[in-house]
C-alpha cells in the first residue's frame, strides 16, 4: 500500500481508532481504580472522572463511526414496500433532516462553550476547563454530518447500496442456515 493510501486509510479510520483507544484506556483506568481500592485501599481520585469524561467522548465518536458504516437505529420497514427510488429519496431527505439536526446542534454547543460558558469552569479533580470537555459536542456532530453527507453521495450519486453490518451478518447467517438444511 502506498503511503498516500495509508495515510489517507489511517484519516478514515481516524474516528475508530480513537474509540479504540479510548474504550482501552479508560477500561484500563477503571480497573486500575478497582484494584487500587480492594488490595490497596488507595483510591486514584482523578481515575474516576477522567474515565467518565473518556467515556462520554466514546460514545459520541462511537456515534461518528455507526454514521460512517449506515448502523444508526432506523425505521425501514415501510422501505420494502415502496418502489426502489421512493425509498432511496425518502431515505435522503431523512438523511437531510438528520444533517439540519446535526448543524443546529452544532451551532447550539458552539455557541454554549464560545459565547455563554463560563471561562472559570474546570472539572473538580483534574482541572480542566470544561470547555475542552465539551467540544466533543460540535466535532462529532460535524464529522456525523461530514460521514451521512459522504454516504449519502455513495447512495444517490455513485448508486452504491450501504447495508449496516449487522443485517449483513443476518443475511449471511440466513444463507449459512439455509446451505445447513441442504
């Protein structure tokens, strides 16, 4: 793989790879606080927050990576009963309304943390300005817009059908458990 593809891989998988890590790390301080306590009877006071504040910043990057693979909790019944480009357009202008959410969003947690929060605020143990804390709040609802926009074209201009991971692994089971009757 050349390097400008590894680089290019590594930026589309950057959200992941920050999950990953994220997931790891604050697991990792969450067992460290455990042990401490029970064998050591020491707690790590700041283990706890840091953890919490690790843990918020997953779930909303974890938000950006379901966007990225189509794995949002959707409502498509109804699609299978529609003529193929009634359900794609639908399926867009949902897409276009989450995006209209997303940006309104974005602009609400940029002007709380930029224009209406307190400089003084900082996190009790670890003493952070929360505006930090809280910037997850407009970057992952702008990379969610960025990977729905980026789907949205695969759909409607290239044509691709995007399948979540999940129905693919119940289609494939489905076909395993039907060559197993055979």
């Amino acid at each position: 793989m050349s390097s400008k593809r590894s680089v290019i891989h590594f930026i589309d998988n950057l959200e992941t790879i920050v999950c990953e890590a994220l997931l790891a790390t604050f697991v990792l301080l969450l067992f460290v606080q455990v042990v401490a306590r029970q064998f050591f009877g020491y707690s790590i006071a700041w283990s706890e927050e840091l953890s919490t504040y690790m843990f918020v910043w997953f779930a909303y990057l974890g938000a950006v990576v379901a966007a990225k693979m189509s794995a949002h909790n959707r409502v498509t019944f109804h699609l299978k009963f529609m003529p193929k480009v009634m359900a794609k357009t639908l399926m867009a202008c949902a897409d276009l309304l989450w995006i209209a959410f997303n940006m309104y969003f974005v602009y609400l947690s940029y002007d709380f943390i930029f224009n209406r929060m307190n400089l003084f605020w900082k996190s009790q143990t670890l003493g952070v300005p929360m505006k930090y804390i809280y910037l997850i709040l407009p970057l992952a609802f702008t990379l969610m817009s960025v990977r729905i926009l980026f789907n949205l074209y695969l759909t409607v201009v290239k044509g691709e059908e995007l399948i979540d991971p999940e129905a693919a692994e119940i289609e494939s089971l489905k076909k395993e458990a039907a060559k197993a009757k055979l």
